[in-house]
C-alpha cells in the first residue's frame, strides 16, 4: 500500500480531488510552492518539501526537490536490501507515488511576443528529473504527468490497495513520451532563435494529435491525424467547420494542396482540387467571377472535389456551388445566406480560415517520409524572379501573356510533375498532371483544354528534353509558352517556337512536386 505521494503540478485540473482522496486513504502528501497552498487551502494537511529536504526553496523556486532526500526516497528499488539498508541508514522515507506536470513552456511560448528570459524561465529543470526517477523505478512507485490518469490511479488504489504493474509500466511510458516531447519543443525553439541550425545533426519533431481518423489513403489503412505546436496559422488544421461530417485522411490531404495554391494568388481566386491535382483555378473581379471560371476551367472534374475561394463566399456564389457535389468549400468567411444556402447539402464539409491568404513561415519544412528514413527541405515558397527572366525566341509575349505565363506557372508548381498547365485570361485551360514524360502531359492539358487552347499560353514545371511539346503546342493554337530551361536540347525547342511564332521564356527555376 502506496504511503507517500509527491504532487508538484502546474496544470491543477483535478487535483484537489485526487489530493482528498489520497488522504482519504492514508497516503502522506508531500507538496511544493503554489500546489501546497492550494492543496492547504482545501483542507488537505501538505508536508512541505523543504521538511523533506530540510532545506529552504531558493532562487526564486528554481531549487526545491533536487535533493537526495527527494530523488533517494524516488529511486530506491523495494526489493533490493543494500538499497534499503542505505536509505534507511541516511534517514530517507520511500516515496511512493509521484504526482507532476511540468511548468507550461508552450503555453508561454505561444503567447505573442514572448521575451526569451521569459521563456527560459518556463523551463522545468527539477519536475522532468523527479519523473524520469520515478518511470526508471516503475515497478515500486507509480508516476503520474496526465491528469486524465487520475482515475485510473484512484480506483487501483480502492479496488485492490495497490496499482498494478501493468498499470505503472504505462504511466511510466507516459512520462517518457511527455518529456521527449517537452524537450522537443525546447530545442526546436531555441533552435529558430539561432536562426542557422535549421537541419541539426539530430532532428527530434514533436506533434499533437487533432483525432483519430475513420480510416486512411484506403479503407484497410488506419490513420490519425496530427498538428504541428505553434504553426497552425492560415493552414487546415486551424479551420473552423460549420457543417459537414468528419474530414477524412483524403480531404486534409487534397485540402491543404488546395490551400498551399490558394496562398500564391492576391486577386480574388478559386482554386478546385482533386486527388491533390489542381483542376480548375481561376481569379476574376470578385469571387463569383472566380468561381465561374473555375467551374468552367474543367466541369467534370470539380465534381466530388475540394473549392477553395481566398474572399468570403456570398450568396449568389453559393448557390452556384450547390449545384454540383463538393466535398469541401474552404474560405475566410461566409454571408449568412451562403451558410444557410451551403448547409442545405447533407454531406459537403463547410470550412472557415479565416487567416488563409498566411503564408507559411520562413523555415517550415517540407517532408516526405520514405522507409527507414525522412527526406526534409525548405518549402518551395519562390516561384520565380521576374528579373531572371530570359526572352529567348525572336517573338516576345504580351503584356497579357506574360501575365497569364505568371498565372500558369503558380498552377503547374502545385501540380504533380511532370506537369502542364494552360491558362488564359487568368483561367487554367487544361491542366495535365504527373505523368511519365512531358509530351504525355502536354497532350493531356490539350485535351482538356480543345478550342479554349487557341490563343493560350502553356508552362512547364521542368525543361523540354525535345521539342515535341512545342510542335504539340503549335497544333493546339498555343501562342506562348513558359519553362524553367536548362535543357541539352534547349535550341532546338527554341528554333521550333521561332518556326512557329511562339513566344518562350526561361524562368531558370524547376518546380518538381513529386
């Protein structure tokens, strides 16, 4: 039967009730600071820590338990006689079971404007050693960091007197998940404030979970689903749904490339995604414009897929929305009306995010995990310097084609490569998405786009090998065209373009989305 405890909590939620039933039953309780006064002024009889230690609390509470008397009476092994024999020789009492949770370092970090001095002093030095301690010796003292285990605790203690061993190896392993992931977020804080360590020898990531998920990429697949700490701006996982059932392991995925494409656009814009390819994007004079010309871009398509709109949906752009099927309909804000109008459908998810034009942070990055390791890079947040650009055909674009080449260009870097994506008038045309070779692509995007590609432009996410995108380019009506260059063949691509007056530039910068 469990004697003593030693509570020591910054987050109190419950425990006051833990502590009445802790006495209730006989158990000493031993306390630190701002837990023992509020426990005292409950009722609860406390044992300070410094009668323990026999030594005052110092340096503004950053000394207290780091005392042999704490950490002897924590590690000492039950079953082990010299260790018993020493503890008792030097005048140590067995602690029993450990109550703590940690000083609230990414509650304070995440505050705004947090000062550095602030933030260090939010780092707990003796409550992380006083729970490794007692997870090491599990098997004689029960550790306790979540207070969602409190019950669990007391009701072991009722039932049978003691926890079981089971029961401590899990609290145990608990403590171990709990510190790892307080470290975590310690370096990686410290490590933006340094600024130039941004891939580490050792990179340790923590997250959280949102929830568990019905199922994942496929039925038989299990997947949850979880957040970055401190990064949750303008991304999906700070989204506000009104209506709509859960969002699955598919919709977040397609969601946020609907997203990341979003983010590239200022004007009024429309972006549809299906299977994480973009499939209709277009901006307009206002919303509804967008719209329109997203539907239009590819209507069979945008069927069952996702609608990401950067100005607040209005009631006569609902009502065009509604009349098709859509998983989602992501945006900053929504009319009354639209809600109303949008929430007539028993199945569409209705997002709100209403920082979604934020662009994601210097840094973050971009990860793919492949078996037995982790491929990390800077996200792809450039698209390219008009400055660099090289006019290399003897026909130079128009103003109005040099804008739809930005356009397009947007379009094909959040398209699986190899890609194609044809645009006019601040419209994708057709849009030809990760096949093997470009030519296969281009034809793609051809397709789609029939008559709309006369007068188009086309960009390319990586260099023609051949000049066999320009002949197909030329058969469609394709005025200009736009591609990172670099390729052996270069030349020959641009004496095509010249035999056909097509106007070409070269960006000097690839996007692969892979």
């Amino acid at each position: 039967m469990a004697k003593r405890a030693l509570i020591s909590v910054s987050d109190k939620t419950g425990i006051v009730e833990l502590a009445k039933e802790l006495d209730s039953i006989g158990v000493e309780i031993i306390s630190t600071g701002g837990t023992a006064k509020v426990l005292s002024d409950n009722g609860i009889k406390v044992i300070n820590i410094s009668d323990i230690t026999g030594f005052p609390e110092c340096l503004d509470g950053r000394v207290k338990t780091l005392h042999p008397n704490v950490h002897g009476g924590i590690l000492a092994m039950r079953n082990n006689e010299e260790h018993i024999k020493q503890i008792k020789d030097l005048g140590i009492d067995p602690i029993d079971i450990v109550v703590i949770n940690l000083y609230p370092f990414k509650e304070t970090i995440l505050k705004g404007n947090v000062q550095l001095e602030e933030a260090i002093e939010n780092i707990d030095i003796g409550g992380p050693t006083m729970l490794r301690a007692a997870a090491k010796n599990y098997q004689d003292v029960v550790v306790v960091v979540d207070p969602s285990d409190y019950s669990i605790v007391l009701n072991e203690l009722k039932s049978s007197k003691e926890i079981s061993v089971k029961t401590k190896f899990k609290l145990a392993y608990k403590v171990f998940e709990h510190t790892s992931h307080y470290d975590t977020l310690i370096a990686k804080y410290l490590r933006d404030k340094i600024g130039e360590e941004q891939f580490p020898q050792t990179l340790s990531l923590t997250f959280e979970k949102v929830q568990d998920m019905r199922y994942g990429e496929n039925p038989h697949q299990k997947a949850v689903f979880y957040k970055e700490i401190g990064a949750n701006i303008g991304n999906i996982t700070s989204a506000k749904q009104h209506h709509g059932k859960e969002l699955s392991y598919n919709n977040i995925n397609d969601a946020n490339g609907a997203l990341e494409l979003l983010k590239e656009f200022d004007q009024p814009t429309v972006v549809a995604v299906k299977h994480a390819n973009p499939c209709g994007v277009a901006s307009g004079k206002d919303i509804y414009e967008a719209y329109i010309k997203t539907y239009e871009a590819d209507p069979v398509s945008i069927f069952g897929g996702i609608i990401a709109a950067n100005r607040e949906i209005d009631e006569k752009t609902a009502e065009e929305i509604n009349k098709i099927f859509v998983e989602i309909v992501i945006a900053p804000s929504y009319s009354q009306g639209a809600l109303e109008i949008l929430s007539k459908k028993k199945n569409i998810r209705i997002l709100e995010l209403d920082n979604i034009a934020t662009k994601l942070p210097e840094g973050t990055y971009d990860m793919k995990k492949v078996a037995g390791g982790l491929l990390v890079q800077n996200y792809n947040n450039q698209l390219f310097d008009m400055d660099d650009i090289k006019y290399v055909t003897d026909k130079k674009p128009t103003k109005e084609e040099l804008e739809d080449m930005v356009f397009a260009m947007k379009v094909v870097k959040h398209t699986k490569s190899n890609g194609i994506a044809i645009a006019k008038d601040k419209q994708s045309v057709g849009i030809g998405p990760g096949q093997l070779n470009r030519i296969m692509a281009a034809k793609i995007a051809i397709e789609y786009g029939g008559e709309k590609c006369k007068g188009a432009i086309l960009a390319s996410d990586a260099f023609f090998p051949f000049p066999d995108c320009v002949e197909a380019a030329y058969k469609a009506g394709i005025t200009a065209i736009i591609q990172p260059g670099g390729a052996l063949k270069d030349q020959e691509s641009i004496d095509a373009c010249n035999k056909y007056g097509i106007a070409m530039v070269f960006t000097g910068m690839r996007h692969f989305k892979h």
